[in-house]
C-alpha cells in the first residue's frame, strides 16, 4: 500500500482544475494498490514513484486535460528500443517504447477506467 505524501497534499488543496475529483480518484486508487509506491510532486504534478524512481506522473496541463504518464523513470533509458509492457485493456496510447499516456477526457472515464488502471500501474511499477 502506498504512502500519501504531505507535499502531494499541500499541492492538491491548492488545485483548481475541472478534473480534480478525477485526479484524487485516481491517487487514492493507486495509493490503496498492494504496491509500496511513493509519491511526490513532480514536474507541477503529483507523481508515484517505487524503489525511488519516478514511474506514473499525472499531466495536468493544460487545464481541461487529465492523463497519466507511464515512464521509466526521468530519461531514456539505453534498453528502451526492446521494452514491451502489455496492455490487455488498450487504454495505453504510446508515447515511445518506453512511455505510454492514458487519457481521461472526464469523470466519467476516470470511474470507468479506475480498476483498470490501478491495474496497470501496479504491473507498470514492477517491470524494469
């Protein structure tokens, strides 16, 4: 189970965004996951790290826009051109080989999708 941050908390009280019921939707899932994921704010958002490397980060820019950014960590990495991650949901658009966005165009798609992704980001964390 994940550890909410201080940090993260400060950041969300002071939010304005028309997809923040979503983005704390999100993070509580997450942060419930079976995984021992961090998180901290990165990039002007909220982001989940394990074993202290940054993996999921939510893009909130610009301002109608919710997605979560799947990364290996902050740069490329040499190994990236023969990384597969499956995505049996199809929910992941690819950025890269290593990188991958999931979009919510609503709250509607937040509830929809939320199992799922929690799912995803779970296996996402574990795979190097």
């Amino acid at each position: 189970m994940g550890t909410p941050a201080a940090e993260v908390e400060r950041y969300l009280v002071g939010l304005e965004h028309p997809l923040k019921d979503g983005v704390l939707q999100l993070r509580e899932a997450i942060l419930a996951s079976g995984t021992a994921i961090t998180e901290h704010v990165k990039w002007n958002a909220p982001s989940f790290c394990y074993d202290g490397e940054d993996r999921v980060t939510f893009r909130l820019q610009p301002r109608g826009r919710l997605q979560l950014i799947f990364h290996r960590g902050v740069k490329v990495r040499a190994d990236s051109a023969g990384f597969v991650f499956d995505d049996p949901t199809g929910l992941m658009t690819w950025a890269s080989p290593d990188r991958a966005v999931i979009d919510f165009p609503d709250l509607d798609a937040v509830a929809a999708r939320r199992a799922q992704v929690v799912e995803l980001v779970e296996r996402w964390v574990l795979t190097r």
